[in-house]
C-alpha cells in the first residue's frame, strides 16, 4: 500500500520515518544490464547498491552511459554523490537539505553510517514523502531477498 506522508506529519520525527524500505535496490555484484532493466520504469531515479545490508553507492539513470556494457558489475560505477542523512537526522533537517540542493531523493543510513535503512523519495510537488511504496517489481522483491539474506 502507498503511503504518502506530509512533511509536516514528519517534522519532528526521524528521517528514518520517511524511508521507503522496500524500494527498488541493487546487490554490488548486479550488472548494468539489471539495472537498466529496473529503470526502465519511469518512476525510477535511483538505485541503491548494497554489499550485503552496507550502501555502496547509488546508480542514478543519468549516470548509465549507452558505451557500458551490460555485464558490467554496477559496484563499479556506483557513485556516493547522492546525499545520504543518518536515520536519527530530524526529518525537516533532512528535507531542508532536498530543498537546498533541489534533489527528490536521499539514502538514509543506520547511525554507524555504513548500513543501508531506505531512500527518501519526495514527490515533485515537494510537500509529500512517499514512504512505503506499493510500486516493487518482482526483480526488486528478489534483488532484495537476495541482498538482505
């Protein structure tokens, strides 16, 4: 079920009660072929690379270029460029930063800064968080088990 937050129910809480769990992710051994097969939802922005439960990185669309080759492991090209908040960050910390940058999404790590909690997903109208989503293709659910496991 879509559960959509406003960034004044979320004021005072944690970051960490504005995540997505259940988001799209990528394990560091996928491949550029998965990913792009994932962004090939148009809703998709940003892709979560985990070692294990650690964040890698993140693979945003952009970042694809056509010259990589489909076997190449998305480890490789995962970037920590994306902004990422502690999940005790308060949550109008966290989303002032969004605004101050102009990004929609953000990684929330645990508080030891390694391991990966969810994604921040702000809509475009900037007023309402997106926490929960329903939108998870079976290839997420599985990347998923695989990488939690």
């Amino acid at each position: 079920m879509t559960t959509v937050r406003s960034r004044r129910e979320l004021a005072s809480l944690p970051v960490s009660a504005a995540v997505t769990t259940r988001g799209k992710l990528l394990a560091a051994t996928d491949t550029v072929a998965t990913a792009r097969g994932l962004f090939a939802n148009g809703s998709v922005r940003v892709l979560p690379v985990l070692d294990g439960k650690a964040y890698v990185g993140a693979v945003e669309r952009d970042s694809l270029a056509d010259d990589l080759a489909p076997e190449t492991a998305v480890a490789a090209i995962a970037s920590r460029a994306l902004q990422t908040a502690l999940a005790g960050t308060p949550s109008g910390q966290a989303l002032a930063e969004l605004d101050r940058t102009g990004a929609t999404r953000l990684v929330v790590l645990e508080d030891d800064g390694v391991t990966y909690r969810g994604l921040v997903c702000l809509r475009s109208d900037r007023l309402c968080v997106c926490v929960d989503a329903e939108c998870h293709t079976e290839e997420a659910t599985e990347i998923e088990e695989r990488t939690y496991a």
